[in-house]
C-alpha cells in the first residue's frame, strides 16, 4: 500500500500572531513556522499504519514556497520514505492545492492519501473534501479512528449526533481529527537520516494545473475586544440588563 500525505508550512500553533500593518495579511516577519498539527497527525497515522506493516511507502508533499522543504525534511524524519514539493506561492488557494494534489494522485496511484481535516492559518476545511470531489474517491472527514480491515478503510468520525463509522473502498482519502493520535518528535538521527532521502521538485505546469487566484482579500482585521463584565446585585437587574441592554431574551 502506498500513501500520500499532503503537509503545509503554517504559523507555529504557539505563536501568536500579528495582522500586518497595511491589513493585507498577517505579519510573517520574525515569525517561528511549523508543520501544521493536522497535518502531524496525518503524517504520524501513516507512519504507523507502515510501522504494522499495512502501508509499504509514505510520500509527504506539499505546495508553496522554497522554505516547505523544511516541513517535507520534518516529515521525512517522522517516518515519510520520500518527499514532492511543488513550488507556488504560499497563498494558494484551496481549490488550486485540490487541483495539483490531483494530479499528483494520478501520477503515483496512492492507495490512501491522508490530510488534516483544516489548517491553522486559512481554517477552510476545504482541501480534503474538494480533492474527494475531483478525484472521484470516497472519503472519511474528521477522523478519530482508522483502520485497514480487508482492503477497505474503516474510519470512526466525528458527527453533531456523536460518533459514525464509515467502511471505504480504496483508493480512498481520510481527513484527521485531533483525537486519531499523538504526533511522535523526530529524532536527531532521524533528522539526519532524513536530509539524504529524497525529495522531488515540480511546479504546477509539470503537473498541467493553472493555480491563478480567483479570490482577494480585501483586508484582515484583528476581532474587537471583549467588554469588562459588569457585577449586578440581583436576578431582577440581570433579567433587566438581558432584556434591555443585550437584548437575548424577550
């Protein structure tokens, strides 16, 4: 079995960011970058399905800029056996990134490729359902559980009622939850294993994909601050300050 891991270079979950002073974005200057969490816990399951000896190969791949190699290196040393990285500009978009991780389902023919079900820095949640869409693959969103039975995925997700299991048929894709696992850190002789494994580079006319934006951000504001709460003195002057002043209850 061969899997396909889509990664993305985001801000660390640890940082906190800035919007940058003409509001066309965020502040990326100085800023410490990391392996977006889903997409670690996308790299640790496959990882793990090779380690019981279900997966044969691990390829993590990613699109954006030169620094992506980066995160590529970090998943090789978590486990990946090899790495693709297309060159674009950091700000793709979804649809764009659906599009390229197409084509490369069709140039290696993996038989699962597993994604984290949203970035922290766009929070679309849109990749893996639009890649499901185009490749004409069943799929399993906001895994908590995965298991290979039978030549099918059994994936456990998440649903507003609680818990559904779904059985696919592979090919399949399967997004991750923060429930499916806890991400392992990569070992020094890991890291060092890592920077001879190899790793292929591509741009989106190798791959026959136009990646022109079709949307624009007009400006990015930081939210309002909360209000200081107020102390009320009875149940009378709360009833009175929801009903009048805050205008929740009738």
């Amino acid at each position: 079995m061969k899997i396909l891991v889509p990664v993305k270079r985001v801000v660390d979950a640890n940082v906190k960011v800035r919007v940058a002073a003409d509001q066309s974005g965020i502040d990326l200057s100085n800023v410490k970058m990391a392996m977006n969490p889903f997409c670690e816990i996308a790299v640790e399951e496959a990882v793990r399905l090779k380690e019981k000896g279900v997966a044969d190969e691990v390829i993590a791949v990613t699109v954006g800029s030169e620094k992506c190699q980066e995160q590529l290196r970090t998943a090789m040393a978590l486990g990946a056996d090899r790495s693709i990285w297309v060159e674009a500009d950091d700000d793709i978009e979804p649809l764009a990134i659906a599009k390229l991780l197409k084509a490369l389902v069709e140039k290696e023919s993996p038989d699962l490729v597993i994604l984290g079900k949203q970035s922290i820095d766009g929070d679309n949640n849109q990749v893996g359902q639009m890649l499901g869409a185009l490749c004409n693959m069943p799929q399993g969103t906001f895994a908590f559980n995965l298991k290979i039975e039978n030549g099918r995925a059994i994936v456990s997700r998440e649903v507003d009622g609680g818990e559904q299991v779904v059985s696919l048929s592979l090919p399949a894709i399967v997004t991750t939850d923060l429930r499916l696992n806890e991400p392992r850190y990569a070992k020094l002789p890991d890291i060092m294993k890592a920077k001879k494994k190899p790793l292929e580079s591509l741009i989106p006319a190798d791959l026959g994909v136009s990646v022109t934006k079709s949307l624009k951000v007009l400006n990015v504001r930081e939210p309002e601050g909360r209000k200081a709460g107020v102390i009320v003195n009875s149940a009378e002057e709360l009833l009175d300050k929801l009903r009048n002043e805050a205008k929740v209850i009738q």
